[in-house]
C-alpha cells in the first residue's frame, strides 16, 4: 500500500514539474528613443498623423479611414508589397502621443503576435525626445519555436524597425525635408 502512494505522488511531482515546464511564450517589451534637435511641435508634425507612416523606411505608401479618431484603420504597403494592418487606440494630440495595435501581419514580415505600441513626442525649446515602446508576443505561439519566430528573433526585428523609424524621424526633421 505504501508504495502506491509513493509511486501516485512520484507520478504527481512529475505531472506538476512538466506542467511547470510546459508554458507558452511570454509577452515581450522594449523601449527604443532618440533625442532630436527640434521643438515638439515640429516633430509631431511629421510623426504625428496616424494616416502618414512615410517617416518609417520599410513604408512605401499608407492607406486609411477615420483620421486620427480612436478605432481608426490604417494599412501599411511595404516595399516589396507585404502589408501590414494596424488600428489606433489612443490619441492625443495635446499630449502629443498615440497608441495603436496591428491587427493582421505576416509573421515573415515581423515576427511577433498580438502586438501593441505606444509613440511619444516630448521636450523644450528646441530640444525633443521621441519614444517608441511596444509590447508584444513572438511570432510562435507554441513551445520550442523555430529561431526565425523566437523571442530574440520578435525583440531584434521590433527594435531594428524602432531604431530606423527614430532615425529617419531625426534625419527628417533635423534636415527641415
């Protein structure tokens, strides 16, 4: 009798510690930002119209309905015809911030699920502070994902497209084109 209540709690512990083991992906952050030598103003002025990405590199064209209101849609054409499809959250132009989540990607074009990202604009006199921050679950959904869908593949790719947005912004604005 004792040893069927070891082996049962033996075969408990081994249940509990696969379970343990057995979880699925966890939800990625980052934070990316770059300083610019410009007034707020005028850098919201470039990244502040949810209908116009054309400050972010990969971005061919954008395409959308209902502005800069709360729900709004926009789709993203990049060069070589991929699309991206996103949708606004929050905006406030006072605050000079938004919010907004993708709602249809590839994962070969970003490999990441169920993303959402947060764009600011802050500063004083001629000196401004954009932060782009996104959250964020690799591409994979299931356990053992393949390197292209891991977490360290979501978290480059995101940051890469951070990092070139930023840049661009600051080459954009810096150069007054």
């Amino acid at each position: 009798m004792k040893f069927h209540l070891v082996a049962a709690a033996a075969a408990l512990l081994v249940g509990f510690a696969g379970a343990a083991e057995a979880h699925g992906p966890t939800r990625q952050k980052t934070t990316q930002s770059i300083e610019i030598n410009a007034a707020p103003d005028k850098v919201w002025t470039v990244i502040g119209n949810f209908q116009d990405m054309s400050w972010l590199p990969p971005v061919e064209k954008t395409e959308g309905a209902g502005g800069n209101d709360k729900d709004a849609t926009r789709t993203l054409t990049l060069k070589g015809g991929a699309t991206v499809k996103e949708q606004l959250t929050k905006y406030d132009a006072d605050a000079k911030t938004y919010a907004y989540r993708i709602t249809e990607v590839d994962v070969k074009v970003l490999p990441v699920s169920n993303y959402s990202s947060h764009i600011s604009v802050k500063g004083e006199g001629d000196k401004s502070t954009v932060t782009w921050q996104g959250a964020f679950y690799r591409g994979f959904p299931n356990n053992d994902p393949p390197p292209e869908l891991s977490d360290e593949a979501a978290i480059k790719a995101v940051n890469e497209l951070y990092q070139a947005g930023l840049a661009s912004v600051k080459e954009k604005v810096e150069k007054g084109s």
